[in-house]
C-alpha cells in the first residue's frame, strides 16, 4: 500500500520564533514538578507479564513507516492503564496542579473539520491534509473550538495534548509513557503476532465494527456504523485478551520514543513529512480507514513534533513494578 499524506499533521510550532514555542519541553517538565503534592487518583491498571515481546511485522502494509522487521525484545512485567486518559482523570490533574496544556499556551489546535464548531470562522487548513483545521480556542476543554462545550465528556480520552502535556501528567501520576515493546506487547494481549488486538479478522463498513474508526467514504461521509463519528467512551467495545480496552482506533495514543526511520533512503523520504525530532503515536484513531490510513493495526505507527496537539490524539501510561489501583 501505497502512503498517502499524512494523517497526523505536525504543528510547525517548533520552527516559529513565537516565544511561547521556545522551551515548550522545559516548561511542561517543570510546571508539574513545582505544583503542589496533590496525591493522583486511583486509576484502573492492567498487569502485562513479561518476556519476549514480538515487536513489528513481517508483512508490513505501509512501507515506509517502517513497520518491519518482525523482531523480539524482552522485557520486565509491568501495569499499563486499562484506557487511555480520560477528561475527568486530566481534568484531576489540572486542578491539582494548575497545568496549562500547550494548546491553551499557544492559542490554537488542529480540529477535524466536522468537529470544528459551527461558531468558529474561518480556518485554515494544515499542508496536504485540508481537513484538519487550526482552530484558535480549541484545546482539551473545547474540542472543536469555542462554542463547543457539548462535545466534551468526562469519560471519553483526553485530546488535544502534546507529548509535553503527557509527560508533565506522567509525571505527576508516577508512571511512563510505553515504548512501542511495552505498547504492541501489551495490545496483543497475550495473543502473540495477531495484526488486531481482537485477532485477525478485519472491520468491515457493514457488520464487524470491534472498534472505533471510519465507516463509509474518507474524509466526505462518516457512516457511523460503529456509533461515533468522534471519540467514543474511553472503556468502550471488547478489551483484548489482557483487558485493555480501545488499543486500536479511537485515539492515537503518544509513546515515549522517538520516530527512528532505520532505512536512510526512507529517512530522506519520512522527512519530507515527519520533521526531525518526531514522537511516536500507536493505534490509530477513529479517523482511520483502509482507504486512506491502514494504521488501526499493532504493528502501525505514525509521529509528528512533541508539540503538536490535534483531536485525535492521546495517550495511557504504563507503571514499572506495583499496580496503583
């Protein structure tokens, strides 16, 4: 298959002379480290055992992502949080802290274009992929922007966060960000080398919709097969064999490693659209479709620039050692 452009745009903010840009990293690793000691609320945990986790495939479907070799990569037991982050758990967070996400420093975060309020005006859209809007006023509280108060909800994932903002809630919740070895292990749950976190069968835009993602024609008709035409519940449709629940679609969830293109002819050529000092994202989000981006699958993975924040984009932890729920 064929890589289009895209599917998560990448926010330039990092190459602007914007002051606001200019040591985004320290200030979300510090903003968490001086607010006050509030203890985190018990979050929901799931034990992934240890061992030789499979990593990639070697039936890769987008080739220049990367998504072979098939290889394998031990690793020590750990916890990994049954869903992604939700508002309410975010929402904790902020007020036990005061953090301010860098979509609400900066003033403005990509919107997929039915998502963006009808109170907004005119956007503009991002580079090859005009269906993502930079929306002034969107963040996490207002997912399409201002006037969009209807489309938050406390248990559904949080968007609209960088990787800075995951690492400053990470860190204030004492644990990690997953490595793509603890991601993929963990959303095979226990199934070894499946493409799906279901298994093997493929969603369909008629009958088997196991997960959160585009039905019908992208980006023009969204059937809503599955019921959402955005996010959905955060602990919503089956979990997979470790009780995980929405590994693949829904949100594409940050990971703590860089993007690394070990080929340098598709290094060159990632460049072009994936700029230096990208972060990977896992799973897929529920913009995904066959037609245009087949990553709802373990091996899949995307990046775009830790300071880019958009509406599809999350993330869950991962703690080393013992539960804490």
């Amino acid at each position: 298959m064929t890589k289009k452009a895209c599917c998560t745009p990448h926010s330039g903010r990092s190459q602007t002379a914007d002051p606001v840009a200019d040591g985004a990293a320290d200030f979300a690793a510090n903003q968490a480290t001086d607010a006050p000691a509030n203890s985190p609320p018990p979050v929901t945990v799931c034990a992934i055992p240890g061992g030789n986790a499979i990593v990639g495939t070697n039936a890769p479907i987008i080739l220049l992502d990367e998504e072979g070799p098939r290889r394998k990569k031990k690793l020590k037991p750990f916890h990994m949080m049954q869903t992604a982050v939700t508002n309410g758990l975010f929402a904790a967070f902020v007020d036990a802290t005061g953090y301010t996400t860098e979509a609400e420093r900066f003033g403005w975060s990509f919107v997929f274009e039915s998502q963006v309020s009808p109170l907004v005006g005119d956007t503009q859209g991002a580079l090859d992929t005009t269906w993502w809007r930079r929306v002034d006023g969107a963040n996490w509280r207002l997912v399409g922007g201002p006037g969009s108060e209807a489309q938050y909800h406390d248990d559904h994932p949080v968007v609209h966060v960088s990787w800075h903002d995951a690492n400053a809630f990470a860190k204030w919740a004492g644990g990690q960000l997953p490595t793509e070895a603890q991601w993929e292990h963990a959303a095979q749950g226990g199934h070894g080398d499946i493409p799906f976190p279901w298994g093997h069968r493929e969603p369909d835009d008629a009958m088997f919709q196991p997960c959160n993602i585009w039905q019908g024609e992208f980006p023009s008709h969204n059937a809503e097969l599955d019921g959402f035409l955005a996010t959905a519940p955060a602990k919503s449709f089956q979990p997979n064999g470790y009780g995980l629940y929405n590994m693949c679609g829904n949100v594409w969830e940050w990971l703590s490693e860089p993007l690394v293109m070990r080929s340098l002819s598709k290094r060159k050529q990632q460049a072009q659209n994936k700029p230096k000092g990208s972060k990977l994202l896992k799973g897929g989000s529920f913009l995904c479709h066959k037609s245009y981006c087949f990553r709802y699958r373990i091996a899949a993975r995307t990046g775009t620039t830790p300071d880019t924040t958009t509406s599809h984009q999350g993330f869950r932890l991962v703690f080393n050692g013992v539960a804490q729920a």
